[in-house]
C-alpha cells in the first residue's frame, strides 16, 4: 500500500486522488481529521478500498511510532512512501519565532528521515518506491526572507538523490517531486500576505503537480520538476551568479508589515 503525509489538502490530497484513480491503497496521514475523512469518502464514492486514516501530528515525538502502530494494527505494509508534509514561514531569521522555525525543520527534515529510516525495510523488501515532496526552492542558492524553508527543501532534494543511488542496487526508485508555485492552504500558513510576488508567478495547479509527480515515479525519474516555467527556470539559474538570484528571492518574499 502507498503511505502519503499532508494528505488534507493541496498537493497531497490530489497526490492521494492520483494514487487511489491508478488502483493504489492508501494510508493517509495529517492533523486534520476531517478533512482526510471527506477525502476518504470521496476516495470510496469512487469504487476503491476506503483509505486508512492516521490523524498525527508529525512534529510531536513519538508520531512516527503512532504512524508505525497504526498501521500494524490494520496489517498495513507500505510499499510506496510520499512524504509529502511540509510547511513555510515568511519572514527573517531573526523575527521569526523560533519554535516556530524550528518546527518546520521537525515536518520537513527530521519527520521526513524518521519514517523513511522506519518504512525502509519494507520499501527495500518489495522493491518499492519514495517521493519525496521538495521544491523549485532547492535549486536556489538560499531563500532569504524563507530561509529555513528553502534550506529544509534544499536538503530534500540532497537527500532524496543520495537516497536514489544507494538504493539503486535494491531496486528501489527514490524522486524528489520539486513544484514551483503551486495554489494550495501553503500560501495561508506561510503568512503571504498581498505584497509577497512569489504568488503572481506562474502557478502550477495542485493536481498537475500531483500527477506530474505520480508519473515520474513510475517512470522511475531522480527529480520531477512540473510546469514549464519551472522546468525553464530551474534550468537557467545555474548561469546566474548567486549574489544576484539571492538579492532577487529577498525582494520577492519582502513581507512589509
Ligand atoms: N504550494 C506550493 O507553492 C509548494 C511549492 C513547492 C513545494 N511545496 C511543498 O508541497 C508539500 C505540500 O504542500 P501544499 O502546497 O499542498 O500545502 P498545504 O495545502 O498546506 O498542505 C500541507 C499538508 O501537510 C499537512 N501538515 C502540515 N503540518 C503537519 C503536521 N505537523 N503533521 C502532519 N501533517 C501536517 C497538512 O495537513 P494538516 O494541516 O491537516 O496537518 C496538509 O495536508 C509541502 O512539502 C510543501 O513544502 C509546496
């Protein structure tokens, strides 16, 4: 079965959509419990097998424990994993609150690595598959005005390619899925308010990124970049001198107060 995090909304929700359509079962796992039922719902109306449900926490100690012990209880193995889970903060470093910052590092990193390290032997006996969720934030030299969440996608990115070629001898395809700007409740937690111009970029929608995602895995790609824009920019920024591409981030996510 395919475990998806952050599956209540935005991009994991369609990623869930996506997996469930192609005949995938699902275990699905984010805080909010009622919107993964309507999810759930939506998923069974459709003539497939009602997904689990894991409302958690991950930032807490011990969810990935929760997550392990739920699916125990169901006989839930997964062979497919989709971190997906993630957040932003805009801001500076040093106004930001910490706690706060720190709990995007526990969601996007440490999160990550732990139900990875905890589903791995599963994933390695079935020759199974990982996605990891990054960004088009990686590729860039840092994010000011984001910098804990462009460094925490940054290290998505790194790890998921590490990952990839050591599991390559197990049969076990590792893909960092890296959209652009997407519309989804990422924008609300952030704090993006009017004057932030990351969001007049052109956006990719929630399910294009999904499925963008679905068929790269299994195809078997390293990176999955949706979106033209994306592709291109993504492309270009290795010819841009970094002092350039950081003086352009920061004036883009100026959050004015
Ligand atoms: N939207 C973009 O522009 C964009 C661009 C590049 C990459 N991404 C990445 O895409 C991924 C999905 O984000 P999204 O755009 O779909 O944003 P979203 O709509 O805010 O979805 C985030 C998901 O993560 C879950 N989540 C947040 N905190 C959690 C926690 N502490 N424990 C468990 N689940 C938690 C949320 O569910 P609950 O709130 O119910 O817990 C929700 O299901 C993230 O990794 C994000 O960094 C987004």
């Amino acid at each position: 079965m395919t475990l998806i995090t952050g599956a209540s909304g935005g991009i994991g929700a369609d990623l869930a959509r996506v997996f469930a359509r192609e005949g995938h079962d699902l275990a699905l796992v984010a805080r909010g419990a009622d919107k993964l039922a309507l999810l759930a719902d939506e998923i069974e109306a459709t003539g497939r097998r009602r997904p689990l449900l894991l409302p958690l926490d991950l930032t807490s100690p011990g969810s990935t424990g929760a997550l392990a012990a739920g699916l125990g209880a169901a006989n839930a193995v997964p062979d497919i994993l989709v971190n997906n889970a993630g957040f932003g903060l805009i801001g500076d470093v040093a106004q930001l609150n910490p706690a706060e910052q720190l709990a995007i590092v526990d969601l996007n990193i440490r999160s990550l690595v732990e139900i990875t390290l905890r589903f791995l032997p599963s994933i390695r006996a079935a020759r199974g598959k990982i996605l990891n969720v990054a960004s088009i934030a990686a590729f860039f030299p840092g994010g000011p005005g984001m910098t804990v969440y462009y460094a925490s996608k940054a290290f998505v990115l790194s790890y998921s390619l590490g990952l990839a070629q050591e599991l390559r001898k197990d049969s076990v395809v590792v893909s960092a899925l890296c959209p652009g700007a997407t519309p989804s409740g990422f924008q609300e937690r952030a704090g993006f308010g009017p004057e932030v111009m990351l969001d007049k970029l052109p956006m990719t929608s929630s399910m294009v990124v999904a499925q963008a995602g679905y068929r790269g895995l299994m195809a078997g790609k390293r990176e999955i970049i949706p979106g033209a824009f994306n592709k291109i920019g993504s492309a270009l920024l290795p010819f841009f001198p970094k002092s350039i591409l950081l003086t352009l981030i920061s004036r883009m996510q100026q959050k004015r107060l």
